[in-house]
C-alpha cells in the first residue's frame, strides 16, 4: 500500500515542505468579527523602474528602483444580514463629504496549514480603507451564492512569517504624521 505524502519530511540532502493549500484562510478587519470571507486577491507590491541614458554609453539604459505601488484588496464572501461592512464604506464616505477623518482599520490575512496545526504566514494592511463596496448579481436561471464585494486601499503591506518586516511606501506615512 502506498502511502500520501503529506506535510513535509526530510531527505538526504534537504527538507522538502508541501506547498501550502489557499483555500484555509481567515480575515479580520478591525473589529468586524463575523465576516467569513471565500475569496481574497490583490496581494501586490510593484516597484517602478526610472531609466536613465547615459550620454556617451550606448551598450545599456541604467535602471533605478523609483517608487514602490501597492495594489488594492479584494474581499469576496457569501452575502449575510449584517451590514458592517456596507456600514464602514458609507460611514468612510460620509466622512469625506463633511470633511471629518475617516475610519482606517488594521485588516489581517491569515494562512493557516491544511496539514498541520498553526499559521503559516500572515498579512497585515495597514490603515485600510474601503474604496468599493459590490453587492451581489441576481439571476433568475441561477442558484448560485449572492455574493457581496469589499475593496481595500491600504498604506502598505506588513508580512510576518517568523519575522516581520516593513514593505510597501512609507513616504506617505512620514507625510501623513507631518500633516497632522
């Protein structure tokens, strides 16, 4: 009989873990507790590149790192009766009406192993905000989930898997701070 391989084992030469499963995850956001969410995307940190021509070398374009971009993250779950995420975008966007500061709220991502006990890896967002808020598509020659849509921007992305570390523009945070 053959038995599967699962989690991770060791060989002569390494230690070869299985790739951790997507589907085991948990978000929470601030202090919204119930939000059970079945799809999150838009874990994304790119980093713009200034070319510079040199003149008199023409072999090459030196390339620098300019300045670094977060995308924003997408929160998909089945549709439920409580409205606290509808709630914190119109509350969000009442706030930018009359001029007030606005909730920004710390949302963590968490992976969890499939195999084994315990978190693998977690994202955090700092000050998150919601920019889009979807409610769910009905048809009547379908029975499918109502799905309701949750889009965060965020300040940047800090990411703990044994350490943390800061990742993402933190200009913007300095420029904040002195405009306070």
């Amino acid at each position: 009989m053959v038995m599967p391989i699962i989690g991770s084992f060791f060989t002569k030469t390494a230690r070869i873990d299985d790739p951790f499963a997507t589907f085991k995850f948990h978000v929470e956001i601030g202090n919204i507790i119930e939000a059970a969410f079945t799809e999150c995307s838009g874990l994304e940190m790119s980093t713009d590149v200034f070319e510079y021509a040199e003149g008199g070398e023409n072999q090459f374009v030196h390339k620098f790192p300019g300045r670094t971009k977060v995308s924003n993250v997408s929160l998909k779950r089945g549709f439920a009766t409580s409205n606290e995420l509808y709630n914190w975008y119109k509350n969000m966007e009442e706030c930018l009406r009359k001029g007030k500061k606005f909730d920004c709220r710390q949302v963590t991502i968490t992976l969890y192993s499939s195999v084994e006990q315990g978190t693998k890896a977690r994202w955090t967002l700092d000050k998150a905000f919601p920019v889009k808020w979807a409610g769910p598509s009905f048809k009547s020659d379908e029975a499918a989930v109502a799905i309701e849509t949750l889009e965060l921007a965020h300040h940047g992305i800090l990411m703990d898997s044994e350490r943390i570390q800061r990742i993402g523009p933190s200009i913007f945070s300095r420029v904040m701070k002195a405009l306070q």
